[in-house]
C-alpha cells in the first residue's frame, strides 16, 4: 500500500484486476491515466474507488486527486500474470 494525505491504494496489481484506492480528502472523483488524456472516475460515499485495469496493458497507471498545486498522485504498475 502506498499513499499521501489525499489518496492510498496499491503499489502494484495484476493485469486484469481491479484497482482499489481509498480517497481521505473531499475530493468528489479522480483521474486515471496511462499517458493519454486522463479518465473521471466517482468516488463513493465510503471514499472508495474501484477501477478497472486497462485490457493488455501492462506499464503504469497515474491516479491523481486534487487540482494543480493541490494535486496528489500515486502511480501504480500492472504487470502481468505468471504464465
């Protein structure tokens, strides 16, 4: 597990699980990214967030909170499973 103030969730997960992050701010979403433009995902009520891994990707995942100075990410890396 790994985290800030903002946001905690996983430093690694398998490629086709779910990436589960817990929100500790305020924050009503965050932003997922893979290089590309980011995608919004919900934050639930008990502050938790699952998303999904992007299929056959392998490589590192930004999960970010917040705005400019304010933003908080954590980068999280999918590999693969073992054959």
């Amino acid at each position: 597990m790994q985290g800030t103030n903002k946001l905690r969730g996983p430093s690694a997960v398998v490629q086709g699980a779910t990436i589960e992050v817990e929100v500790l701010s305020q924050d009503k979403t965050v932003e997922v990214s893979t290089g590309g433009p980011p995608t919004s995902y919900p934050v639930g009520p008990d502050g938790k967030v699952s998303i999904p891994t992007p299929p056959g990707f392998t490589g590192f995942v930004s999960v970010s909170v917040g705005h400019d100075l304010n933003r908080q990410v954590i980068l999280v890396e999918i590999v693969a499973p073992s054959p």
